[in-house]
C-alpha cells in the first residue's frame, strides 16, 4: 500500500518534524510571553507613547529576519502565515469578543452612522485606492501590470481597516463613548464588508463590468449581509430559550462550553453557506450579551466573560506577531518600494475621501433635525486616524491572482505593518493634539448582579486631559472636565433625555425579554427601570430648584452689592452655588440660607 507523504519538505522523519513543529510553537510562545510581559510594563508604569502591538510586530519582524537568514528552510515553512488559520483560528475570538463587550447603547443610538461608514464610506474607499491603482499600474514605473478588475480587488482588500492598537488606547484612556463606539462600530462591520465586496468582485472574474453586473453585485452584497445579521440573532436567541427552558445553570463548566460553542457554530454555519461570518458572528455576541446573559449562572456569567477577553487578548497579540515574522519570511515576497510608497498615499486619500463628505452629510442631517453636529472637526480627524490596516486585509490579499500578485501581496503587507507602526504609534499624540474628551468612564450595560469587582468599582482613578478624579465606595461617574460636561447619575448613567422611548425599547421590554429570560431577570430589570424613571423626576425636581437658586442668588447678589455701596460695609462670602463640569449642578446641601451661613462663620 502506497503511505501518504505529509512531511514537509526537507523533513524525514516524522519525529523530526515534531522536533521542528516544537521549535517553532515554542518561538511564537516566547513572542506571545514577551508581548504580554510588555503589556504589563506599559499599562504599569502607564506609558502611552508606544503600544504593545507594535512592539509585538516589531519584535516579529526581529525574529523573522533571524528565521530568513539562518539555514535552512523547514522553520520558516511552519510559521508562514495560512490564511485558513487566520480566518478559522484567531479571528473569531477578537469578532466574538467585540460583540459580547459591546457598549450597546452606544452602537445602536449611533448605528446610522457606523452603518454609513462601513458600508458606503468603504465602498468610497475601496473605488478610490482601485482606481489611483489602475492608474498608477497604466504609467508602470516598476514594471506592475494590473486589470482594472485586480485593480477594484487590490483596493477593497485595502478598504479593510482594522484598529486593534487605537481601540485598545481608546479603552485605556476612557475616549468619548460616541466616538469610540463608531470607530469601534466601523471598523467591525468594515472587515465583513471588506470581505463580501472582494469576494463580490471575484465572482466577476472573466466577465465585463456593466451596469447589470453591477446591480447584481450590489444586491448580493446586501442580501449577504443582512442574511447574516438574521443567522446571528437567530443563533443568540435559540442559546437564550436554551439557557432559559434547561437547568444547566447546575453545572456551569458544560454551560460556558456550550454557549462558547454555539458562539463559534454560527460563525463557520454562516461561512458554510456562503455568508459573511464576521457579520453573524458580531451580531450572535450582541444578542447573547442582551438576551442570553441574564440567563446564565452567576459562574458562568464571571467565566464566559473571561473566557472571551482571553482568548480575545491571546488573538489580537499573535496575529501582529505573526505579521511582524512574515514579513520577511513569505516565499513570494516582490517589494517594489515606490510602489508601497504610493499605495500608503493612495489608503490616506480614499480615507480622506470617505470620512469627510460623509461627516458633513451626517452634520447635516443632524442639523436639519435640530440637533448638534454628531462629528465635530477633532472626532473627523479621529476617524481619518483611525484607518489602519490589518490582518484581515493580508488574509485576503492571498487570493490576488494575476502577473503582479506577489507584489501586490507584499505591498498589503507593509502598508499594514507600516500603518500599525505610523498611525497606532502616535495615537496617543493625536489625542492630546485634536484635545478629544477623555477620562470619561461608562457604565457595564450588562447590570449583573454576579459579576466580581475589577478594582474600578470600590475606588477608580481617572486620568482626564484636564485633571483627574476620584470616585470612592460606590459609584463610577463622568470624569468629564470639558465645557458643557454633564455631570451623571450613579454607576456613570447620563441624565435622561426628556423624549419616548424608540419603539423597539418598548416592544423589546414588553414582548422579547418575557419570551426569551428568566422570571426573577424580568422582574429585575422592571425594577431597574421602575429606578431610574423615579431617578430622572428627582433629577428634574433638583434642576428646578437649582434654577431657582441661581435666581435668589441673583436678586440676593444685587441686594448686597447695593448695600456695600451705601454703607462700605459688604461682607465677603462664598458662593453657596456647587459648579462642576462646565455647568451649575445645584445648591450646596450644607448650607441653606443665611442664618445657617453666619452660624456657620461663628
């Protein structure tokens, strides 16, 4: 019988692969130790001018030099980046953890916004690098010949961006909850749009690019993507009446298993039909983390919201190590230095292009509502900034095809480790030069009652650009400095706006959650609700007595200052008016009137 040959070349033996395949586990691992030790040092000593991402490419570029030029061969086989391993291994933990973390208030008030970026501000994106490419390709300075279809491929796949190292900034340094949720929102929603529109354009290879072929491109661009919202709620609703209708709340290691399962079942269902994983994926996150979470058992609450961050932490770190390493240990690598040069021009004009006309248009229409602008001129910048490239856009650089591919694949590959290097590196910088609101800390949406203490719930302290604050036993709050800041209620809760709730609110408290959690969570959750309607009347109460206040201060301000001119004898007093946060917030509670102001003096 003829044995099937599976050893890579110039390995014999089967224990001699083994051999290799260790040496080579055991380089990625010390990577990943020294990364994470890295992580620790920064966030220790609380060090913001480089992040561990780049030190982690930094480092992988270090050894894959070393692996490129030392003998042999069999090493560098068995660290090369397989996009198999990327899209089925690594990506869904950071996709799953994205959604699961989500700040869900936030992503939905802004979701017309994230929507528009992620789709039409990538498609912008996408037409502009593809055709500057096709363009420079016609000049061919370095000998590049590339279709005006690889061209269109070429700048989808480069439309993909992936922030990892400015949201973990972000999240260190508690950035305006808006902006990150948009950024955040994009940037997730981008990658599967990347996806589905380079796979689209695929499917026209050999064929003319004509306005029906268009259509149907772009119809089956939506269908797919909202055929995978529907598989991903679907899979987060059937674990919630799973969770729900059993007792597996009695034994929580086979609970978390299984809703980590079902998690990543929907994710390779959806890539098995031909959807869009990511999409499915994000989306089961949400719904479990809404519906799926109050079911679960206090254990399994702490241990499936660990589990995530881990595996998510572990990811996120090994896919730019692993970038770092391969780009000098890929077998086809064709650099063509103007080429890369021009292609990093290229991504900052399409981001240009997609970020601003699309933030005037959304101040616009938030203008012709009678509402401020949602994207000030320092969160535009913020946005162009945040537009990266990742590994998602190496990952799909593997299916380029044509003369010019491995320069094509190369050149995907700096511009990402040059734009994690570039922009992730002076994110920090940017902040303080743009002067974006930070400092601000938000509430875990999540209102478990299970969950155990990180140390921000008994005492947080909370860097600002203005100052810093302190917040003792009990509750987190804005530690918002900035003009017009608004001081929150207790666990950071925003005064509430005085409008009705949106419709799905309504029929989500009344139809959804009755259907899909427990009994004691439903009435948990009324008497949540039953708080903080109670909290806004005394929130209104107190801001007619403080606009009261001013008024008595006022005429009582007017009255002394008229006497000091008759009598010269004006007694100086401080204000018995508390102002914080750019606004006057009420009277101080230790003093009532003035009777108690000079029992107090005495």
């Amino acid at each position: 019988m003829e044995q099937n040959n599976s050893t890579l070349p110039g390995v014999e033996q089967p224990l001699e692969e083994e051999m290799y395949s260790s040496w080579a586990l055991l380089i990625l691992m010390t990577l990943l130790i020294g990364a994470l030790w890295t992580s620790y040092y920064l966030q220790l000593r609380k060090i913001r001018a480089v992040h561990e991402t780049v030190i982690s490419i930094m480092a992988g570029m270090l050894v894959g030099l070393v692996i490129k030029l030392a003998p042999g061969t069999i090493i560098q086989e068995m660290v090369k980046f397989k996009q198999g391993f990327f899209f089925n291994l690594l990506l869904p933990p950071i996709i799953l953890n994205s959604g699961y973390e989500l700040k869900r208030r936030n992503f939905f008030l802004n979701f017309g916004t994230i929507l528009t970026f992620a789709m039409v501000g990538t498609f912008i994106a996408a037409v502009v690098t593809g055709v500057c490419t096709y363009l420079y390709a016609l000049i061919n300075p370095e000998g590049i010949s590339i279709s005006f279809l690889d061209s269109m491929i070429f700048g989808s796949i480069l439309s993909a961006t992936d922030p990892v190292t400015i949201l973990a900034i972000f999240n260190q340094l508690h950035v305006d909850p808006q902006l990150f949720s948009i950024i955040s929102g994009e940037s997730l929603l981008n990658d599967a749009v990347a996806i589905v529109l380079s796979d689209t354009l695929r499917k026209f290879r050999g064929q003319d690019l004509h306005v029906v072929n268009i259509v149907k491109g772009v119809g089956l661009f939506l269908g797919v993507f909202w055929a995978s919202t529907f598989i991903g709620i679907l899979f987060g609703v059937v674990v919630a009446l799973m969770l729900k209708h059993s007792q597996l709340y009695r034994f929580t290691s086979i609970e978390s298993c299984l809703v980590l399962l079902m998690a990543y079942s929907s994710y390779f269902f959806s890539n098995g039909t031909q959807m869009s994983g990511i999409v499915t994926l994000l989306f089961t996150g949400i719904t479990l983390k809404h519906y799926a979470y109050d079911n679960l058992s206090k254990t399994s609450k702490r241990a499936t919201k660990f589990m995530f961050q881990i595996l998510s932490q572990l990811s996120e770190n090994f896919i730019f190590i692993y970038l770092g390493i391969n780009l000098f240990t890929q077998d086809d690598l064709d650099y063509k230095p103007l080429f890369i040069l021009v292609t990093l021009a290229f991504i900052c004009i399409a981001r240009y292009a997609s970020v601003a006309p699309l933030s005037m248009m959304i101040n616009a229409v938030c203008r012709a509502f009678g509402r401020e602008d949602q994207l000030p001129r320092n969160h535009q910048m913020m946005l162009f900034w945040a537009g990266l490239r990742g590994a998602v856009a190496f990952a799909l650089a593997s299916g380029i095809t044509g003369d010019s591919a491995p320069a094509m694949r190369t050149t995907i590959l700096a511009v990402v480790v040059l734009t994690v290097l570039l922009f992730g590196g002076t994110t920090s910088r940017m902040l303080q030069v743009l002067d974006v609101r930070t400092g601000v800390i938000e509430p875990d949406e999540s209102g478990s009652e299970g969950e155990e203490e990180d140390g921000k719930g008994k005492y947080a302290k909370v860097n600002n650009n203005d100052g810093l604050m302190e917040t003792g036993q009990g509750t987190s709050r804005y530690a918002d400095q900035s003009i017009g800041g608004l001081l929150s209620g207790p666990l950071g809760e925003p005064i509430p706006e005085d409008r009705p709730p949106h419709w799905f609110v309504s029929f989500d408290e009344k139809w959804l959650k009755p259907f899909l959690t427990k009994r004691h969570v439903q009435q948990r959750n009324l008497t949540l609700a039953e708080y903080w309607r109670e909290k806004r009347r005394k929130m209104e109460r107190a801001n007619r007595n403080m606009l009261d206040g001013i008024r008595d201060d006022e005429n009582q301000s007017d009255t002394l200052t008229l006497n000091s001119v008759k009598t010269n004898q004006y007694q100086t007093r401080p204000s018995n008016i508390v102002v914080g946060s750019g606004r006057v917030f009420g009277r101080s509670p230790s003093i009532d009137s003035d009777d108690e102001y000079n029992d107090h003096l005495h």
